[in-house]
C-alpha cells in the first residue's frame, strides 16, 4: 500500500508540472488513454482498462488485481484565417501540445469495492496570433481613428488537470456504478493582446471541485450498455491584469483581478457489442452541455466588473464509433470515427477558438503480453471551412467585423501508454 501511495504521489506531482494546452473539440480533450482513443473514444460501454477512470469509473469491476497506465497524447493544431477585404492570410503559430496522463486501479481483495486515482486533461486551449494578422492590424487601423483601446488578440492559453479519486461497487453480477470527487486545477490561463496604447496582459491560477457519476449494465453475455456523468464547476481564477482594456469607461486596469471559468456539465451513453471472440463494436452518444460556458466576467480586486465577454454557447452530441479486432492473443488494432458539431454561434466566434464542426477519423493498436502492454493511437481532425460574416459596424460601434472571413483548422494527435499489471 506504501509503494502504492507513493507511487500515485509521485505520477501526480510530475502530471501536474508538465501539463499543457490544446485545440480540440471547442476546448475539451476526452483523449486519455489509446485503446479508448483509437476507437474514437467510443469506450463508456467498454471500460476495460485503467482510463476506466477517466471514461466510466464502473468499469474498475472489469480490472484484477492493481493496474496503472502511463502516457502522453502530443496534439499538434493549426488553424489559418483569411481574410474577405484583401483576401490576405495568416497561420496562428505553430505549436505542439504534451498532455501526459495517469491512472491507478486496484481491487480491494475479495471484495466487491475497487478503487482507482487518475490525473489528466479534460480541458485545455492554446492559440497564438502574431501582431501581423490581418484581423488584428485592421482592428488597430480602425480603433486607431474612432475608438481607443479596443483589444487586439494575441495569445490564449488554458491549462487545466484533473485529480480524480474513484470508487467502484459491483452489485451483482449484471450491474456495477462507479463515483468520486473531480478537483479541477486550473493551471495557468493567459487572456493576452494589444491596443492603440499597447499591449495587455492577464495571466493567473485557480481550482474548483466537482463529481463523477457512473454505470454499466451487462444487458447480455455480448452487450454493455454504460453512462457516465462529470458536473460542470466554476473556477474563480485569479489573474494578474496589466492594462487590462475597461469596457464601461475608457481607460486601463492593472492590478489583482479575477474571472469566473464556466465549465461545463458532460453525460455520455455507449454500448459495447462483442460480435465474436476476436470483434467488439463500440458506439458513444456524449453530450457536452457547453451553454454553462456563458460568458467571461472579469473582475477588479474590488469585485467591480471590468470587462465581459459574451460567449453564449450551444449544448453539442457528439457520435462516436469504434471497434477493435484482436489478431492474436497479443495483438489488437482498432479504427474509429467522430462528428461533432461546434458548440461557438458566429455572434461570439473570435479567433481566440476558431472553431467549427469537426470529424476525425481515428487508428490504434497494441500488444499485451498479459502483465503488461504498450498502445498507440493517432487522430486525424479536420474542422469545417468556418465563413465569418458580421453585421457592418458603426462608429463607436461593434468591430467585431474585422474577424469576418474564413478560418481553416485541423488537430492531429500522437497518443502513446504502458499498462502494468501487478
């Protein structure tokens, strides 16, 4: 138990430190665990490995003796905007994203309780925009002549970690459900840009508690049927503001702030067929209740609002569909595929998230020799071409037209993990 403990503190300290940004499906990232990944992470019905914890803690029921998986996803966006006026383009700068994750099972002697520890990163964005781009140097071009210090956009970066204790029940044979407490450590957010008067900065950290609800049901020898619930949490994140643009006066903030980080509620549905010894087929309904992430408040150390910004997202369903085939006793492969829309209305779209509905197709496969296994598994994501087309402004008015034209993104993921089973 020592060595465990131990064990479990030391994968969470290093987690924790190198923990990173994405671009994914607005800003969520479900990837977390390959042989889940490969199949598109369809795996709430299947839940037959130690990311039982992240997916469908009631899985653990599944899983003998003390297990752990170990790894890395290395998510690599990119996104391009053209513009409508001049027809000029601009890349928002290359960068790749590792993302570790962690998870520890262990079934608790003869018993009917497992329990189980995770740390991953279910949520994360990270874009940058140079000076140059022609959103941004259009906005300084008109802010320059009717209104001072309106916000270019630079850089935006989200870094979120997961600390998840689970425990699982087996009721009887046919049933089990999975619970525990979700703390949110919201790593660093940075909310930078620039104005006629120069740049502004908001850098800080914060945490929020939330839980996790599951089951799974074995309606036959051959199908699961599986749900999994995460609560949405508000992280009130303190942040460092210099600069900072006030939206009901003109002037600047610098100073101790904070902001209120909305995220949001997921409830998931999948079912597990085994069609033969050798074929599973996986299908996942996920829900993502993006209308909690309303808008971003902004706050002076007073309480008194600075600025805030509107974002009004929709709820999206995502499909997933996977399988795997095992080859041998040692040997397996899986394929998947994902359509998801995007949760950003054109009100609120900024490139900041230029997001869009997406669909991704999904390879994996791995050897397990039976104590232990190494997967792998890649994702390839293309998101629609987005047109951005607002209203006209007026003087003093909107300028959110200097975004109007279309945004291009695509995110391929490398995901690689060890399983050990004691």
């Amino acid at each position: 138990m020592k060595r465990n403990l131990t064990l479990i503190l030391v994968a969470t300290a290093m987690l924790m430190l190198a923990a990173g940004p994405a671009m994914a499906g607005a800003f969520r990232i479900p990837e977390a665990g390959t042989p889940a990944m490969g199949q598109a992470n369809a795996f709430v019905g299947q839940a037959d490995d130690p990311s039982a914890v992240h997916h469908n803690s009631a899985g653990l029921v599944n899983l003998d003796g003390t297990q752990i998986m170990v790894g890395m996803n290395m998510i690599t966006p990119e996104a391009t905007f053209t513009d409508d006026l001049f027809g000029a383009s601009a890349d928002a700068d290359d960068q790749d994203f590792f993302v570790p994750y962690f998870f520890y099972t262990n079934h608790l002697g003869d018993s009917d309780w497992w329990v189980g520890f995770g740390v991953s990163a279910p949520f994360g964005l990270g874009t940058e925009w140079d000076d140059s781009a022609s959103f941004n140097s259009a906005l300084e071009a008109y802010a320059s002549s009717l209104l001072a210090g309106v916000p270019l956009i630079t850089e935006t970066t989200l870094e979120i970690v997961k600390i998840a204790p689970v425990f699982a029940h087996r009721l009887n044979d046919r049933f089990s459900y999975g619970f525990g407490p979700e703390y949110y450590s919201v790593q660093e957010i940075v909310y930078d840009g620039g104005s006629t008067t120069g740049p502004y900065k908001v850098d800080g950290d914060g945490d929020a508690w939330g839980f996790g609800l599951s089951a799974l049901y074995q309606a036959t020898d051959a199908l699961n049927v599986g749900f999994a619930y995460h609560s949405g949490v508000t992280a009130e994140v303190d942040v460092d503001a210099t600069n900072f643009p006030i939206a009901v006066a003109p002037g600047f903030y610098t100073g101790n702030a904070s902001v209120d980080l909305n995220l949001p509620d997921t409830v998931a549905l999948g079912i597990h067929y085994q069609v033969s010894d050798a074929f599973s087929f996986n299908l996942d309904l996920d829900q993502t209740m993006w209308s909690d992430y309303d808008k971003l408040e902004f706050k002076d150390s007073s309480g008194a609002i600075l600025r805030t910004v509107p974002k009004d997202y929709d709820d999206v369903l995502a499909v997933r569909i996977g399988g795997e085939y095992s080859v041998n006793e040692n040997w397996t492969v899986r394929a998947g595929y994902l359509t998801e829309p995007s949760p950003v209305e054109e009100d609120t779209f900024d490139p900041r998230l230029p997001d869009a509905d997406a669909t991704a197709f999904f390879l994996g496969g791995g050897y397990d020799t039976g104590q232990w296994a190494i997967n792998g598994a890649y994702m390839a994501l293309t998101k629609d071409d987005r047109n951005v087309d607002t209203d006209e402004p007026t003087p003093g008015g909107p300028l959110d037209f200097v975004y109007d034209g279309k945004y291009e993104a695509n995110v391929d993921i490398f995901a690689l993990d060890f399983i050990y089973r004691f």
